[in-house]
C-alpha cells in the first residue's frame, strides 16, 4: 500500500463517521441543557462529558443524581450502562489488539458507540486491511464525534433555556441508539437479546432508581450469550 492509500482510510473513515453529527450535536446540547438545570456548574458540566464521555451513562447518572438515589445505585447504573463498551473493546482487540500501547490507550478513551458500530462493520466487510488502515480508520470515524459532543455540551450550558420547546431535543438519544443498533442486528441472537432487554425493561420500569435497566441488560445479555452457544453447537452437529 502506497502513503497515500493509507491516509486515505482516515478521510474514509472522517466521512463515514460525519453523518453522527446530526445526533450527537443536539445529544451533547440535551445533556448541557439538563445538567445545568439539575443544579452543575458549567465546570462540573463539562468534566463529566470530557471524563465520563459517555452519553447515555451520563444522563442515567444525572436522572439518579437529581432523584438523590444511594451513591452505589448511581455508579452500578452508570457501569451497567457503559457495560456495553467492554464488549466493544473484547471486539476491537481481534483488529486492533496490536496497535501501540499509546494507541491503544487512546482508542479506549475515545471510543464511543458510533465509533465502534461504523469501525467494526469495516473490519468485518474488509478482513484484509493492514492494521495501520484499521486505527486510521477508527481514529477518522471518531474524530468528527468526540470534539462535537464536547462542543455541544458547552453551547448546551451557554445557550440553556433559550432552546425552544418546539426543537425536542430529546429526540436525539433513541434515534442515536437506533442508528447505531439497527445495523448491528445481524444474528438470531442479537435480535432475541434485544428484545428480551426491551420487554424486560418495559415490564421493569416501575422499579426505584431504574433498577430495572440492570435486570434487564444482565438478562439479556445471558440470553443472548445462550442462544449464541446454541446455535453454534447446532453448527458443529
């Protein structure tokens, strides 16, 4: 592969990741709106999108912040939540576990849902890349997302209640999800696990301190962990 080929995957990977913004623009902006409302200075704001860096663990850890729920709650919700990123690294390291320490630390850092969703659909697609193509199109893919996330927390707190109502900005967090999760569901497992955690965590919803997003990811996990190892053994058979 000639340089410029290979620079070439993080441009590839810059545009395949440039679509996310229309989603994690008005994500980041709901979070700096919320957590300046539920009381964070503008300097707690932005170290928990810098250091947390996680969306969804962010806005669970806030909602049981405002419920003043035990400090043990907050955190296990908050780990259950980001549990999901564990399985991504388990992924990536099959592509990326032979990058340079520093690199490595570094992609775990900013690694984010769509980052992993476009990156891994790559690897699986092109098995052939060299791992220089891998990282550089990893680090094209998330280079879009984590400035803007941060970015749009900051204008979340500057702009706050100025937002109209009419913008909804909440609809950010499902579809975010949605676009990342749909094309992912690629199993019989993947589609079995997702529903368990949907019904689970509908029927759960009543329970204090959203005790039942826990039950409902540890379930589902197990099933889908279960239907994997049997549709391997019907494959071996």
């Amino acid at each position: 592969m000639t340089g410029a080929t290979q620079k070439s995957y993080y441009w590839i990977g810059f545009r395949t990741g440039l679509p996310f913004l229309l989603v994690v623009v008005p994500f980041g902006l709901l979070f700096g709106v919320v957590a300046t409302e539920a009381g964070f200075t503008s300097i707690q704001t932005m170290a928990f999108s810098s250091v947390v860096f996680a969306g969804a663990a962010q806005f669970a850890a806030l909602q049981l912040m405002a419920e003043d729920a035990p400090f043990l709650i907050i955190v296990a919700t908050a780990l259950a939540v980001n549990l999901r990123m564990a399985m991504y690294s388990a992924s990536l390291s099959v592509w990326l576990g032979k990058a340079p320490l520093w690199k490595r630390a570094l992609i775990a850092y900013v690694n984010v849902d769509q980052s992993y969703a476009v990156s891994i659909n790559r690897y699986e697609d092109e098995p052939d890349l060299t791992l220089s193509q891998r990282v550089r199109f990893f680090f094209g893919a998330v280079s879009p997302v984590c400035p803007m996330w941060i970015v749009a927390t900051g204008l979340g707190i500057w702009v706050g209640d100025t937002i109209p109502d009419w913008m909804a900005l909440d609809f950010a967090v499902p579809i975010c999800f949605l676009a990342i999760i749909a094309p992912m569901m690629r199993t019989l497992a993947h589609m079995i696990s997702a529903v368990t955690s949907i019904v689970l965590a509908l029927a759960l919803s009543g329970l204090p301190y959203n005790l039942g997003l826990l039950v409902a990811a540890a379930v589902a996990m197990i099933v889908g962990a279960q239907v994997e190892v049997m549709m391997n053994r019907r494959k071996t058979t």
